[in-house]
C-alpha cells in the first residue's frame, strides 16, 4: 500500500503533459497539427480550410521562413493556431519542425 503523499505525487504527475521526447513526434503531429494542417501538410485537415491552416508542405514557402521564427510560432501560436509551449520545449519544438515538418515540402504529390 501506498502512502497518500506518494499517491498524490502520482496523481499529479500522471496529470502532466508528456514531453514529445516521450512521444514519438509524428504522433504529437497527427494528434495536434493534422486537425488543421492535414496529415500531409496541405492545409487540408478537418479545421484546415476554416481556420486557416497554413500549407506546410509548400516548399517555396516554407523554404523563406527562418527556422527560429517557426519554432516560435510552433510555441507561441499564430492567428488561430494555439501555442504548444506546455507540450513541448524549444528543442522539441525544432525537433517537430526539422524531422516532420520540414520533410512535408520534399515528398512528391501524388
């Protein structure tokens, strides 16, 4: 049997948002950013045309956009989008963009 100290300490930490370093990224970006962006990046998601979810996956676009101002706006939010600071840390964060995002605009539409 467990102390009550010890079950609130559980309790409490089972509440706490995992970090993506946890996670697998992919999964943090279908979960959070496909609702919007789409599963490919097209902007095409369930919210993506009424929010305005942005096409991650053009490669002109993306490719002007400085790597510390995306980290940014993956933590703070942009327009509708919602900051993700409590999930993830800055290093998650340039992580999501340089292993899932970034990829988006290289794959060839089919």
């Amino acid at each position: 049997m467990i102390s009550r100290a010890a079950a609130l300490l559980l309790l409490a930490f089972s509440r706490m948002p995992l970090t993506a370093e946890v996670r697998d990224l992919k999964a943090f970006f279908q979960e959070r950013c496909a609702v919007c962006h789409g599963p490919d990046g097209s902007g095409r998601g369930a919210n993506g045309a009424r929010l305005g979810g942005r096409n991650l996956a053009e490669a002109r676009w993306l490719a002007k956009q400085e790597e510390s101002e995306l980290v940014a706006a993956i933590l703070k939010g942009r327009g509708a989008m919602p900051g993700f600071r409590r999930q993830l840390s800055e290093a998650e964060a340039r992580r999501l963009l340089v292993e899932i995002i970034r990829p988006l605009a290289t794959r060839k539409r089919s």
